[in-house]
C-alpha cells in the first residue's frame, strides 16, 4: 500500500515538473510549433503568407502580447475567447471587431458577446498599429485575431503551433440573430451544442477539443447560475456547489469566478479533470461528461495532456478557417474597428512592399 502511494505521488511530482518546465518555455518564448496534425488549408490561406511582404509579422505580435500578457494574465483567455467568437459567426472576417455605425449595430452588442472584454479589443488595434508602422497596411485584423489567439494559448503553457495566414476582413457586422444563432448558450447540452458546431462543419471531437480553451478566464454568475437556482444541478460537485454559492448568492449577483479551479491561469488539461470531478462551470462543459457520447474523448483528455494539445490545434486551426474570405474578397483594415472607407474592398494595395509582379498578380481582370 505505501509503495503504491509513493509511486503515485512520484508519478503525480513528475508531471507536475512537467508542466512546469513547458510554462516556462512558453513564457521564454522558445516553445517549437507543434509538428502533429492540422487539417487542410483553405484555398488563399498559407503558413508563409507574410514571408516577403511582413516577415517579422509574426514576432511582432508575440512581443507585444508577452509583455502586454505579464501585465495582465486575462488578456491571454480573452483573446482565445475572441478568436471562438469572430469565426463562429459568419466566418473568421473580423466582424466582431466592427463599432457601431447609424446603420449597423456591432456584434459586440449582442448578448453572447457582451462579455468579451475591452482590454481584447484594445489589444488587437494595438498590434495593428505596431504591424502597420512595421509593414504598412498588409496584415489583417482577422489574422491579428488568429495569431494573438496563437500566442495567447502558448504564453499560457499550451502548445505551440503554426497558423494558416492569408484572411481578409469582412466588410460588415452579422446581424443580432445571426451572432444568436451561431453561439450556442452555456446552458446548452450536447445534442445542442452538436447541432450548433455541424453548421459550420466541426464535429463531436472538435466539441470537447475547442471545450478545452475554458481551462483558462472566468465566467459570470450569470452563465452558470441555472445550475445553482432554483435547485442545485445533481451532476454538480456538491462541495464546488457550496463555494460557487458564495460566489453567486443569488441568480440576480453580478459576480464572476474562474473557469478552471485547479489552475485558471495555465492552459493545459485540468478542465477535463474539473469534469471528471462534477466540477464544470456551464452546463454545456459538465455535459461533456455527462453525455455518453462525449464522455471517452473527455477522459482520455483528463488521463492524456499531450493527446488534449495535439487535438486542440487540429481543431482550432480547422475553427480558425471558417469561411474564410482571402484574395480580393473583402479588405484589410486601417483601424480592425471601423470598416475602410469606400463602397468596395481597399483603396490601397495590400501592401506598400509588394513587388509589381505580385501587385499584377493581385488584380482582377
């Protein structure tokens, strides 16, 4: 009995280091992409877009968010979250960054989005700025949103992987229901949440992988509070229901509290283990363990960090190629909040360094 448990405290001391060791590696900056699977390209997308007209676009945005990240840890979920909520509706165009016009309502006033929070906005025209002053008007807010998202996972200790480039920006905001019927509810189910993700081609597997991003940020009482009034869930941990209750007292408490209580702040596999445990915030996360269809990936999640990372990249990568626009369709943004002036595309050509081969090869005839 005691050989056992030392050997399981060993093997528990082991991971720990571990994960401890790929921390700091992601806060160094040295962790290699990861070279496992990823899911083919959409058409006008590539992993060398920027090569000849941004080649340091890239680092550019890692330098930025690594500071801007030790100065605050929320940043990094905020961005991954931002990243889900761009491509989920009406495809990964950057019309979640759009304000408002007198015409057109942004999306960030829709309820799902009400939360997403400023610093992440802020962050994004940020990097734009420093891209432009870098290259000119050549990288897109839609690929600012997918490389910070990048970033954001590996500054957290997750893994490091290649992104497809080549996104433009859309020219519009989607409508209140179109952003409503693309964003499925945390009170969602799994034949809900399945439903929602088979319109925009990801599958079950995908559901638990991308399920993974909520290993780190916080939740409002809000999101969760059906699982507290005016019963509590009977698939909630009885123990995390009591601290939850202090947390949110009422269903009306304005509050929030971290999605992943055994470490919010790193971006690994515990989430999985919070499920296993009846320790999931939404309903649509402790479903994914309730539900025998999900259940296995989830466990194998829990038991497997390195099988949780290889899937979350394949899957996110495949998220972050949503209905893509790339070639001449839509712009490339001077400000990723407003659209560019004019009735068409850009008025500019897409970068000041293209050579007059790759500007002819650009046009439309």
């Amino acid at each position: 009995m005691a050989a056992t448990c030392f050997r399981r405290a060993a093997a528990l001391l082991v991971l720990v280091a571990a994960a401890a060791v790929v921390a700091l590696q992601a806060a160094a900056g040295d962790v290699e992409p990861l070279e496992g699977r990823y899911p083919p390209l959409a058409p006008g997308l590539s992993f060398d877009f920027y090569k000849k007209s941004c080649p340091k676009a890239e680092s550019i945005v890692r330098e930025f968010l690594s500071s801007a990240v030790r100065q605050n840890v929320g940043l990094a979920a905020a961005l991954i979250r931002l990243h889900f909520h761009d491509c989920f509706v009406q495809g990964c165009d950057a019309s979640v960054l759009l304000d408002s016009t007198p015409t057109q309502p942004s999306e960030q006033l829709s309820p799902p989005n009400l939360t997403l929070r400023p610093a992440a906005f802020k962050a994004v025209n940020d990097i734009r700025a420093r891209l432009e002053q870098a290259c000119g008007r050549v990288v897109s807010c839609a690929d600012i949103v997918a490389l910070a998202a990048r970033e954001s996972v590996a500054l957290g200790g997750g893994p490091a992987y290649k992104v497809p480039l080549g996104r433009r920006d859309g020219l519009a905001p989607a409508s209140n229901a179109t952003v409503l019927g693309a964003l499925p509810p945390p009170t969602s189910k799994v034949p809900t949440l399945l439903s929602f993700l088979a319109k925009i081609n990801l599958d079950v597997t995908d559901l638990v992988a991308l399920s993974g991003g909520h290993t780190v940020g916080i939740a409002h009482c809000s999101s969760f509070d059906n699982r507290l009034f005016p019963t509590q869930d009977p698939t909630l941990n009885k123990f995390f229901a009591g601290q939850l209750y202090g947390t949110c007292p009422t269903n009306t408490t304005v509050n929030t509290t971290v999605n992943d209580v055994r470490t919010p702040n790193t971006f690994d596999n515990k989430y999985y283990v919070d499920l296993l445990n009846q320790e999931g915030l939404f309903t649509s996360d402790q479903d994914l363990f309730t539900n025998a269809t999900t259940r296995p990936i989830v466990t194998k999640f829990a038991v497997d960090q390195n099988a949780f990372f290889e899937q979350f990249v394949y899957s996110y990568v495949k998220m972050g190629q949503i209905n893509v626009l790339t070639g001449s369709q839509g712009q490339v943004r001077a400000n990723c909040s407003v659209r560019n002036a004019g009735a068409g595309g850009d008025e500019l050509p897409w970068s000041v360094v293209e050579t007059v081969v790759d500007a002819a090869g650009s046009l439309v005839l």
